[in-house]
C-alpha cells in the first residue's frame, strides 16, 4: 500500500528535493502550502507528481484536516520563532489530532543537543520547539545535516575561493567538519519518513572534512596552494560574536544576520557528528568532498 507523506515547506530549496525523493521511492506525497502561495510553485509541485493542498497554517484543524492517514508529517520551515516554534507546534499538535504516527521537525543543521543554550540563536528556537515536541504522543526524528555543503561555495571563512584562503578557530586545523549536499539530506530524509521507526537523532553527513584536508583537496583541483590561517583562539571568536550581535540588534528579526553566521561557524567547530547513520540505508550513495568541490573549484 502507498504510504502518504505529508510535506510542510515543499516550495522551499530542501522541502522541493524531500518532496521529488519521496515519489521517486513510490510515495503519495501531499505537499500543504499556503493559500497565498506563488501558483508557478505549485504548478511546479503537481508536475513532480505531488498532490498540493492549500491550508491555512494557522488552523489546527485545517492541519489536521490535511494530515489525515498520513504516515509520516515531514517539517522543511524556515524561520524565526514564530515559524520554527509557533507555526511547528500548530503543525504537530494537527498531526497529532489527525493521530499521525512519525514526525519529522525541521532540525536540519548541526546536531545542538550538546551544545550549550544560548551560543545559537537558531538552535534555541529549535531547542524549544523540541521541548514541546518531546512532550508530545508521537514518535519523532530529528536529522542533522550539519552545515549544507553548498556554504563552501559562497566564500566562508573556511573556504574563500576570491581570497584564496582556509580558516580555522582555535587549534582546529585538522578538526573534522560535518557537511552534507541538500540532495543527500533530501534522500536520507524521504528513507527515514518512509521508514516504521527510526531513532529520536540521526546524525549525517556526507563528508566531514578538515581546513587541512580542505587545503590538501583544492590544491589537487586547481595546483595552487592556499593561504590556511587560524583567524583567532575560539575564545576570542565567541566574544566578536557576542560584541557583533550587541551592536546589531536589527538582526533578531533577520534569519541569517551576520553574527547568526558567526554562531554557525562557531558550532562547526566546537562540536561534530561521532554516530553518522549513513549506512542505515543501503541504497543511498553519498558525495564525497573531492567530487563536491570538484564541480565548483577551478
């Protein structure tokens, strides 16, 4: 039988990719948008194969309404609190209402459950949502990604293609850093919606590599060698973080403020994934650092 997954956020970057990988594996997707949502991107959803229903996100029984007999309710928001923590809570108090067995939340980032609160704006909201979450009669899942690879393309202190330069913090040179390409997640995330039970955590990533290693693979692809640098002690990082973030209170209200970006970098490199389910999934083929940058750097 056709199991049904239902998909909030399918018009976003990483919800579009979940929704293709769940009917490439034969599910019945139904992807709930807004009422205000852009007709071309749901055109673009019906194409693929996807049923789409407009719901008012601000009704729980709306929710509900459209979660029922699903298997699965995947969450791919993106937000501040009033959608990783309100819209959320009214997403799975529907699933729930609808007695929907698995959720999925929008945990998609680095693995925060032993990082310290406060350090990330954007993990304490998900912090909170999971508090709520954990309370709740349903079985959950949460995926970390770590960072989404496709940063290493955007000229990152880690990897600065214009300036031909890696950075680190602290003594990390050779700290393994978790990355993994949306398609990867996309496909881990339709496995597990699928699957009848997985873990609370599943840690992924598909590749985890080092400023050295980074350094030793640019200079294979292009012949050059890079400048690699430590930028500052940790220490001092987390202090410019906190001195940025006092100066710009305007980026509370903005979803990736420049000393949010600081705090991502920060956990990348004071924590990282030690149990990668990658293999949970036999079927599933992962990028390697080399073949990712490959495509980028020249």
């Amino acid at each position: 039988m056709q199991k049904k997954i239902v998909v909030f956020g399918a018009t976003g970057n990483l919800g579009n990719r979940i929704t293709r990988e769940l009917i490439q594996r034969g599910a019945a997707v139904q992807a709930v948008v807004r009422t205000s949502t852009d007709p071309e991107k749901v055109k673009a959803l019906e194409q693929m194969g996807a049923t789409v229903q407009e719901v008012d996100l601000d009704s729980v029984d709306a929710i509900a309404k459209a979660s029922t007999e699903a298997h699965c309710v995947v969450s791919a928001l993106a937000g501040l609190g009033d959608v990783i923590i309100e819209s959320q809570k009214r997403i799975l108090d529907g699933a729930v209402q609808a007695g929907v067995k698995r959720f999925i939340p929008s945990d998609f980032c680095t693995d925060y459950t032993d990082l310290v609160p406060g350090e990330n704006r954007n993990f304490d909201l998900r912090r909170e949502f999971r508090q709520y979450l954990d309370r709740m009669p349903i079985q959950a899942s949460s995926i970390f990604n770590g960072a989404f690879a496709d940063i290493l393309q955007y000229n990152t202190p880690v990897l600065n293609l214009k300036e031909k330069s890696i950075g680190y913090w602290g003594d990390k040179a050779d700290w393994k850093l978790d990355f993994t390409t949306m398609d990867d997640t996309a496909a881990f995330t339709a496995e597990v919606a699928l699957d009848e039970e997985t873990p609370r955590n599943l840690q992924i990533a598909s590749f985890q590599v080092s400023p050295t290693l980074l350094w030793h693979e640019v200079k294979q692809l292009t012949n050059q060698e890079f400048r690699i640098q430590q930028l500052s002690s940790l220490d001092d990082f987390a202090q410019f973080i906190k001195k940025q973030r006092a100066q710009y209170p305007a980026g509370e209200n903005e979803l990736y403020a420049k000393w949010q970006q600081g705090q991502y970098m920060y956990s990348m490199f004071t924590t990282h994934h030690t149990q990668l389910a990658n293999e949970r999934y036999s079927n599933l083929r992962w990028t390697t650092s080399l073949d990712f940058l490959r495509a980028f750097v020249r």
